[in-house]
C-alpha cells in the first residue's frame, strides 16, 4: 500500500499536518499515513506514533528538559519509518528533531519532502546547506522564502499558507464593533499554546491591563487559551488578575474577530490575526540562554511576521526587554488614544497578498504526491 509518513511537533504543524493529510486523501484515498503529531492529523486519519506537541517548548536551552523523552520518540519514529518503507517522508518545521532524522532516512533511500521552512532567514542561515543535503524538496509557506532556497540549489516550491484556506477565505475579515456609548474597547489576551509561555507572558499582559483600565473607559478584556490550558491555572490568574477577563477556550479566531486589539504572542497567532485584519501588539520573551544564542546568530531586525511579510513596522514588537507592564500598557494606550488601529487594519491587507491565496493544503499535498 502506498504511504506517507509525517512527523509535526509543535501545535502549528499539527494543523499543517492535519491539512495536508486530508488533501492527500481525497487525491489518492488509498494513501496509508502514518506519523507523529497531534489531534489535528489523528482526526485527519494520520495513524500516530507519537505526540510530539506535548514536549512543545519556547527556545532551545528550555529544551534541554525533554532531551531524554524526545531521544526516546525518536528512536521510535526512526524505527516505524523502516518497518513501514514509505514512499515519502514528510518532516514539518521543527528543524532540530526533523533535520536529525531526516539525516537518519536518508541512507533507507526514502524520499523527504520537507514542509514548512525553518526560519533559516531569520537566524543561522548556513543551516540551509545542510538543508540541502538532506532534504529532497522544500515546500515554503511565504513567498519571499522560495528565492532564498533556490539560491542555494535547494528544490524548493511555494505552496501558501494553509491559514488562507481556513481565516476569511472569501475575504471575509473581522468586523470591529461599534463603539458604545461608554466608549468601551475589547482587548484579547493570546499569550501562546505552551503553558511556559502563558505563565512568562500572560501575568505581564494583566498587569498591563490595569492601567489600560484606568485610562480607556469602559475597557473589557478576554483571554483566548488553548483547550489545553489546566484550568487551575486559568482559576488562579483569574483570582490574581486586577482586571475582570472573560476567557474563551479553543476559539482563538473568535477573540480575534471580537476585539479592537490585541496583545498577542509572536508566532503562528500573530499571523492570524494579520489574516484577519485585527490590529495587535506582538509581545515575547526567551529564555537567558535561548537569547544569548539568538542574539549571536540572528541576521534580522524585525521578529513578527507582519512585520517581516510587510518589510516594515506595521505592528508593534515588544520583545524581552521592552516586553513589561509598562511597555505593553503604554503602546496600547498609544494605539487606542491617539486613533491608530484603523489605519493598523488596513495596512495589515497586505500581508495576505504574500501567503498564496487558498487552495495551499492542495497545492502542498500535489507537491508530496509527485514522489509517488
């Protein structure tokens, strides 16, 4: 039976993974997929070995502490990969697990068809060499990304990204609401899928809040948190929180159709909220050790992908050490105050003109099939 095999580990590349996997069924339906990942390729019918997700981590050094686990799933992975013979393997982002194994496939004369590209541009760019030494083809989600690789010989195809497919697919943006009367204004909290980054990112954002609080009328808050989230920790940043704040769980698009603004974690979510349209201030913060490294092998200026997309500042960055209460608070209240949200919103059309348009899952699943 024909096979692929496809390997996420953070909850981004679950989605993608979950994606792609349906594209390929409904192209070849007697496609047997296997992998490691999480709920979203299990309910795609991936067959799952393992759920990397689960040891999703900020940096590098915070690694450190999953080192033995992650050893463990990936000798399992390695050994279902030469039980199953596929006919492609698929590796999706998380290069340091992924680009290991994949030099563990290559002398099995399996095929690996890379999805979703390391952020090569942003820092360590002589790892593309190695990129292309092991890895058959490269399936990149931004357009900027595809020169870079063909540059460097790499078999490289811009695919777009699967958000196009899933946010506003017609267009359909977020709608901001009418002012009231009291001239309140929602504020949504998205501090990340990974409870480290929540417990480092969430109390800065509530401390924020309440001095928005004291300065915008009628301000309303709401969290958005992964399924996930141990409610006991929600109980306790709600029982500490100076600020009343609604929380909504698994809907993060929800919370950011409903608010003005957003204070949101660098990442997958800052992104779609640019989809969206929805305005936002990008906060985050690694680790000393993670930073230290970042810091000696960066090669960009900019770090939230609007920004990056747009190649300007359309979106604030408030990274580590502009990353406190009086930062965040300060920069919100510049936006609300001074009327800078609906110009944010329509700079922020831009960046979907730089993921591909819909169809991308599609376009991705073809690219794999070519292996066949």
């Amino acid at each position: 039976m024909p096979g692929v095999f496809i390997i996420a580990g953070e909850h981004s590349g679950d989605f993608y993974g979950g994606r792609l996997a349906e594209e390929l069924k409904k192209i070849r339906p007697d496609l047997r997929i296997e992998g490691a990942g999480g709920e979203f390729m299990e309910k795609a019918g991936v067959e799952i070995h393992a759920d990397l997700t689960k040891h999703a981590v900020i940096g590098a050094t915070e690694a450190i502490g999953h080192l033995k686990e992650l050893q463990r799933v990936f000798k399992v992975l390695v050994r279902r990969i030469e039980e199953m013979d596929p006919d492609v393997v698929v590796p999706i982002d998380y290069i340091e697990f992924n680009m290991r194994l994949a030099k563990m496939v290559r002398p099995l004369k399996i095929p690996v068809c890379y999805y979703v590209s390391p952020q090569v541009w942003a820092w360590r760019p002589w790892r593309i060499k190695t990129i292309a030494q092991r890895v058959d083809k490269m399936l990149v989600l931004f357009d900027f990304e595809e020169e870079i690789y063909r540059n460097y010989g790499v078999d490289v195809a811009f695919v777009g990204h699967p958000l196009c497919d899933t946010l506003a697919p017609d267009g359909d943006i977020r709608m901001p609401r009418e002012r009231g009367p009291s001239g309140e204004c929602r504020i949504g909290f998205l501090p990340g899928s990974r409870i480290g980054e929540v417990k480092k990112l969430f109390p800065i954002m509530l401390s924020a809040a309440d001095q928005i609080a004291r300065n915008v009328e009628g301000a309303e808050f709401i969290l958005g948190c992964t399924q996930g989230l141990p409610q006991g920790l929600v109980d306790e940043f709600q029982k500490k929180s100076p600020v009343p704040f609604e929380v909504v769980r698994g809907r993060a698009q929800d919370v950011m159709r409903q608010s003005e603004l957003l204070l949101v974690t660098s990442g997958t979510a800052c992104l779609e909220a640019a989809i969206l349209q929805t305005p936002m201030a990008v906060l985050y913060k690694l680790g000393l050790g993670s930073l230290a490294l970042f810091a000696m092998l960066k090669c960009i200026d900019t770090y939230a992908m609007p920004n990056i997309l747009c190649k300007r500042r359309v979106v604030p960055e408030l990274m580590q050490w502009n990353c406190n209460p009086e930062k965040v608070a300060s920069t919100a209240l510049d936006l609300i105050k001074n009327n800078k949200l609906a110009t944010m919103t329509e700079e922020l059309a831009e960046v979907r003109k730089h993921l591909g348009g819909s169809g991308a899952s599609e376009r991705a699943a073809k690219e794999v099939l070519k292996f066949f």
